[in-house]
C-alpha cells in the first residue's frame, strides 16, 4: 500500500511520515529532499533542476512524476512507499493516480488536519536542529536536539508574514490534492490538535484494519518511532 500524508505545516507532517515509514517498514519518498539532492548532482537534469528552483518556479508536475516512476523502479518500493510532499497540486494527483492505477498500487492519503491558527501557534514555537535540521514541535521540551546532540534554533523563516504566505499556497495547491483523495474514498483525517505520539496512536488506530496488521502499536513503540525515551 503507498500511503501519502498530507498536512498543513505545523501539522507534524514530516514527522508523521517518518513515524509510519518506520513502522511499517516502507520506504520514504521525501520531495524536497529528492529535489535538492538531485538539484546538487552534476547532471542534466541537476541542472535543470537547480535553473526552476533558483528562479523560484515550481518544479514542473512532469518532472516530479517522472522522478517517482523511476523511483518505484526499486525493488524495495514493492510493498509500499509512503510519501511525504507529492503530489503538489490537482492536476498532479491526476497523474499520479492514473500512474498508481497502471502501475497497479493501491494507494491512500492521510490528512492531519490542523486550524491556521493553530499550525501558527506551532510554527512560531517551532525549533528546527542546527546541525541536522530535524524539526521539533512545542511538546518536545528540550534546547538540543535527541537525534544528534545539535542546538536547537528558531528558523528564518517561521516568522508571521512568511508562514501566511505558505499557509495561502497550502489551501491554494494542497488542498485541493486532499479533497481528490476524499472523493476517491481513500482519505483518513486524523485530528492533527494532539500531541504528536496521540496523532501517530490515531493514524495506527485507522491504518490497522486497512492494512490487517495483526498488532497494534504499544506506547514505548510508538515513543521509540520518535526518538523518545
Ligand atoms: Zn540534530
């Protein structure tokens, strides 16, 4: 089963992505980190890549399409991928569930859903390491980072004006993407206003009967799935 998830930011999103990957023991199809990776390699297509993003365009539905197709290539996505990032807009989750249905995945989307006010809130406490980037959530009451030991720091770009922007792009491009799934019948909501080890027992809560998994997640599990003791 690929499994997308979806959030507005501050919704724990990303997190929530890693935490099902880890569980279920599916590989992570991260966008902007494939984007940026391929954007740093000497190739072709690097260069076209780094040419949209340093000009500020989109990354053009094609491409990023073209890239999961080669991506589902590896032996490893057979079970299941999940995916935290695509598709990005209507007209990409078109084509992609077009691509699903040829390829013949089945496929579903997770939305965490969050108020605007909300994910403010969060996004304006939020703290982000240092050193390897991974971003903390205001229920995560530490200074370093329990990953690696790094100092957390407040990102330049979780100020006011930015995340408003952000926010009118997620209802623009994202939501859209997630009213698609729910008219598909394959969207689970799950309310993104808990802590992030109660949204990860929620999404299990649901995901469980879908995927017959035989057991359910015990608490230290779903702790162990986030780094905590
Ligand atoms: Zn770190």
């Amino acid at each position: 089963m690929d499994i997308l998830v979806f959030g507005i930011q501050g919704a724990g999103k990303g997190t929530q992505a890693k935490a099902v990957s880890l569980a279920l023991g599916l590989p992570i199809y991260e966008a902007g980190a494939e984007l940026r990776r391929l954007a740093a390699e000497n190739t072709p297509l690097g260069e076209e890549i780094r040419k949209v993003i340093y000009t500020g365009r989109l990354v053009p539905p094609g491409m990023v399409l073209l890239r999961i197709a080669e991506y589902l290539e590896h032996p490893a996505t057979v079970a299941g991928v999940i995916y935290d990032g695509v598709p990005r807009s209507y007209e990409q989750a078109i084509a992609f569930d077009e691509m699903m249905k040829e390829k013949k995945r089945d496929s579903l989307a997770i939305d965490i859903e969050l108020s605007e006010g909300k994910a403010l809130e969060r996004l304006e406490k939020r703290r982000i390491c240092s050193k390897c980037q991974a971003i903390f959530m205001p229920d995560y009451e530490s200074e370093v980072c329990n990953i690696c030991g790094g100092v957390l720091i407040h990102r330049a770009d979780d100020n006011p004006e930015a995340i408003k922007v952000r926010f009118a792009n997620y209802r623009k491009e994202t939501v859209p993407v997630i009213d698609y799934f729910r008219k598909q019948g394959k969207l689970l909501t799950i309310d993104g206003d808990q802590s992030i080890l109660d949204v990860t027992k929620d999404i299990f809560n649901q995901l469980s009967p879908l995927l017959k998994l035989k057991k359910r997640l015990k608490d230290e599990e779903i702790r162990a799935l986030h780094n905590m003791k």
